[in-house]
C-alpha cells in the first residue's frame, strides 16, 4: 500500500485539468504547424488545440517545432527556437540542451524530455538551473519535485528542491508533531502563550472541551484583551448581541477588572478552581445559541482583528457543541487563521507559529525545540507551495491533522484555479483535490473541479466500481444538494486510482500529439 504522499505524487502526475488552452508568455512549447494564413500567420495544433499565431520564420506545413510563447495579448505570438523539425519530446529536449550551450548525460536529456511532455510552463532562461538541479540531485519522484517547482513558477535553486523534495517525498506527519508539542506542554508551567498554544492545538485536534473550559476562555480572553486596551471580543461580543449594544468600553473594562480584583481570576485549565459568576452573565451563556449569533455575523463588517476573532470563537465553540459538521468546516477556516505567516505577532489572536516562538524562548529546552522545527518545516512547506503562478491563476497546498476527518494519515488538499481582485481563490473557477487515507476505504482522491456553473467530481480508488455501488445511493443527494446550491450541471465519476501512473509511463518517444492539455 502506498503512502499519501506517493499517492499524491501518481495521481498529479499527467492530470488533466481542463479543456481550456492557457499559455504563459516566456513558456516552451511543440506545435504542428497545418496551415498558412497571409501576415506571417499561421494555424498551430497545440495538444489538440487549434490556435492562430503570428510566426517569426518560414517553416513547413506539417511538421512539429519548439517554440516559445513571445506574447499572447492582442494576438498570439510564437518564436520558432530551431528550425529544425522534432519528432518528439527527446528531439525537443536535445535542441534545447544544444541552444543553451550545455553538456547534459542521457539520462538529464531524459528528464527534461517528459517535463516538455507535460507541457510545463518551462522558459529557455531556466534550462540551464533545470539542468544543474537533475545533475545534484537523484530523489524518488525527482521530475515530480522539478514539475512542481516549475508549476508554482519557484526559483529553480537547491534549497527550495530541497523543500519540496521534503514535501513531496518525506511529509512529516502534522498530527503527531501536534501530539507531540502538547505532550511536551503538559510539563510546562502554565503560562499566557502555553495556554493560548494548547487551546490552538486542541481545536486543530478537534479535542472536545467543556463548557466551563470554554467560560474560562472567554474570562481569559477578556482580562488579557482589557490589559492590552485592545475592544477586539468586546466588540464582537456586541456585533454577536451578547452584550448590550449600549454598554461602553470603560463599563465593560470595569466590571472585568472588579472581577478579577475580587480574586474570582484563578484560572486553572486542566482543574478549574473559578466557581463565581462571570460578568455579564457570562457564566449561564448559551453556547449553541452564542454559535448561530457568530455565524449570522457579516466578516465584511468586521475588521481584520475581528474577524480572527470570529473564527477562532466558532472553532471553539464547535469543539464544545460536538457537531461533526460545523466542527470540520470550522477547523479548516482556523486552521489558515491560525497557522498564516505573521510578520509581527497578533497581539490578541497570535498565530501557532508565533506562539511557537515564544514558548521556545521561554523554555530553551532542544526537545521542544525539534518539535518546533519539524512545525515550522510543514508549514513552510506549505506556505511555499502558495504560489501566484500567474497575475490570474493561484495555487496551494493544506496539510490538515488527520483527527480533522478521523483518517489513517494527515488530510492533503490541493487548491488551483482563478484568482480574484481580492486575492482569493475563485469559487466559481477552481479544482480541489483531497487526499484521504480513510479507516475503511483506505486510499481515496476526490478531484472537484468547478467552471462556472458546471461542477466535476472525480473519485479516484483502487475498486472504483465496488466504490461506486457503494456510494450510489448517496449520489442523488449530493448532485441535488449542489444543485441547489446553483450548479445547472454536476458530473461524478468513478476511476482508477492507479490510472494515471500507467499513463505517465508512455514512452517520450511518441509522437508529439499525446501530449496533455495546458493549465487553467
């Protein structure tokens, strides 16, 4: 059985993403030239795409050239690199070795021949790093590592293969890093960053806690907020109608601090010892009620601090009412909130990484150290794969716990597609890919892919028809809920998982038509 991440490798590996021609302005490409039209113009089959381009050379009808992309607005702009023919990705990638003035054994030419296969965005100034990197480097998954590093348009140098390599070939495993840093936490004197960093671990953990334990957060939440002068839970509180609209921030200061004065502010976590009614009323709130008043709460009205706010107390309270479904969905927004990369900490809702940090100094010990390195290799990881590939298209990587959706390994999720004026990912123009090693159906990858209206979901597994008889009766419901949802057509289907392995496996040899289509 393989691991997730040789899965993830297989399953990426020759994936066709869409039926759209994309290309890049600097990108390599082999085209067939079919027709001529007056102007220097001509007809170009591009992986089964017929498009017309403004040519730069005399060449013949019928045959296949490399070329580069030299614009795409207003028209189409191809600049022959040999006026040589090729008869396939080999041909390709001997010409351009030759072009760059570089020696490159047979089995770099090689390499090199199946990311032209793939019709990677490749530009001629990267031929020479490309080359230099399958010189150094002899990984498992090494053409998957340099076709990544291609995709995600990083710079071609050996620290960041090696990132990616780490990624790809080596995971490490979030949960039990997780596991790990709140064990070490146990033994730890409770502190204002231990504490806040086990409350953060335990909602990526989904490690129910209770309602006396989420009480005591608030009070926590609140002293410290009113230490620092910062309004950020009093005026979500207020925005939520937890508290009266009318009350001002001096009131709200004021009767936090009588409390706390009162020697009510004994906060233990593990063995809470504060017995006496919080302010406000605090103490009898009603914690599924105080869960739909933060969900009708619009984020466009908040602020950037409110809106961490926001998600971290609906992650909270999700953990304390046990539903499954608003849990996952909750632990996945907090899970970007709470592990996004800060340039100076949040002064009310800190990052894990920048709590990390803290605790680290606190304790100086090298056992907790490693943990915080292996932390910080995933999230780097993970903050390298999110890359803007072009001023439209976007790409990114999740690793989630695997207690997030109770799987075998940690949840991996792939985000590509549109990206808009905000900088999000479109909804409407997007391909998700989900990882899943689950406790009975073991390895499952489910492909979502949206265009417009019109939304695909493949389902790759080694039995695609035993999973698709077990899943047919749950179909209609999930096509009518998408449906309803504005979606006028939905495709599911079932494949192989192992499908595309064999097809990455066809000869560099073949003609250039069986190459796959261009990126979205």
């Amino acid at each position: 059985m393989k691991s997730v991440s040789q899965t993830i490798s297989s399953i990426k590996q020759n994936q066709r993403i869409s039926n759209i021609l994309t290309l890049r302005e600097g990108q390599l490409i082999t085209g067939k030239i079919t027709k001529f039209f007056p102007g220097n113009k001509a007809a170009v089959s591009l992986s089964g795409h017929q498009v017309i381009a403004q040519m730069d050379a005399s060449l013949e009808a019928n045959k296949h050239y490399l070329m580069q992309v030299k614009g795409t607005k207003p028209a189409i702009q191809l600049k022959v690199v040999n006026q040589q023919e090729v008869h396939s990705y080999k041909d390709a990638a001997k010409q351009l070795v030759q072009a760059n003035h570089q020696k490159a054994p047979r089995s770099v030419q090689l390499q090199l021949a199946q990311l032209l296969k793939q019709q990677l965005p490749i530009k001629p100034n990267q031929i020479s790093d490309l080359i230099h990197l399958m010189k150094q480097n002899q990984v498992p998954n090494q053409n998957n590592v340099l076709s990544s590093m291609i995709k995600q348009n990083l710079p071609l140098n050996q620290e960041v293969f090696q990132g990616v390599h780490q990624r790809i070939n080596q995971p490490i495993s979030i949960s039990q890093t997780f596991n790990t840093i709140q064990n070490q936490l146990t033994n730890l004197p409770i502190t204002e960053e231990t504490f806040q960093l086990s409350q953060r671990l335990s909602i990526l953990q989904s490690k129910p806690i209770s309602s006396q334990q989420f009480q005591e957060s608030i009070a926590y939440q609140a002293l410290k907020e009113i230490r620092n002068g910062s309004q950020t839970l009093f005026q979500l509180f207020k925005q939520a109608g937890v508290i009266s609209n009318q009350l001002t921030f001096d009131q709200w200061s004021s009767q936090w601090k009588n409390w706390s004065q009162q020697g009510r502010a004994t906060l233990n976590f593990q063995n809470p010892t504060n017995q006496t009614p919080m302010p406000f009323n605090l103490s009898n709130i009603d914690i599924a009620q105080l869960s739909k008043q933060l969900t009708n709460i619009s984020q466009s009205e908040l602020s950037i601090q409110e809106n961490k706010a926001l998600v971290f107390w609906r992650a909270l309270s999700a953990m304390v009412l046990g539903d499954k479904h608003e849990q996952i969905g909750q632990q996945i927004k907090a899970f970007f909130q709470l592990t996004q990369s800060e340039r100076m900490p949040h002064q009310d809702y800190p990052s894990i990484q920048s709590l990390l940090k803290t605790v680290q100094s606190q304790v100086g010990q090298s056992t907790f150290t490693d943990s915080t390195q292996q932390f910080n290799q995933v999230m780097n990881a993970m903050h390298l794969s999110n890359q803007d590939l072009t001023r439209e298209f976007m790409s990114f990587t999740a690793q989630l716990p695997k207690e997030t959706l109770g799987l075998n390994q940690d949840l991996f999720m792939d985000f590509e597609g549109q990206k808009q004026e905000n900088g999000k990912l479109s909804p409407s123009h997007c391909r998700v890919i989900f990882y899943l090693d689950l406790p009975k159906l073991n390895q499952t990858v489910m492909d979502l892919r949206v265009q417009q209206d019109h939304l695909d979901l493949m389902i790759f597994h080694e039995q695609p028809k035993l999973l698709n008889n077990i899943t047919q009766p749950l179909v209609p419901e999930v096509v009518k809920r998408l449906e309803n949802q504005g979606f006028k057509t939905v495709n599911v289907s079932f494949k192989d998982l192992f499908e595309q392995e064999i097809k990455s496996h066809k000869s560099i040899d073949l003609p250039i038509e069986s190459g796959v289509d261009y990126r979205v």
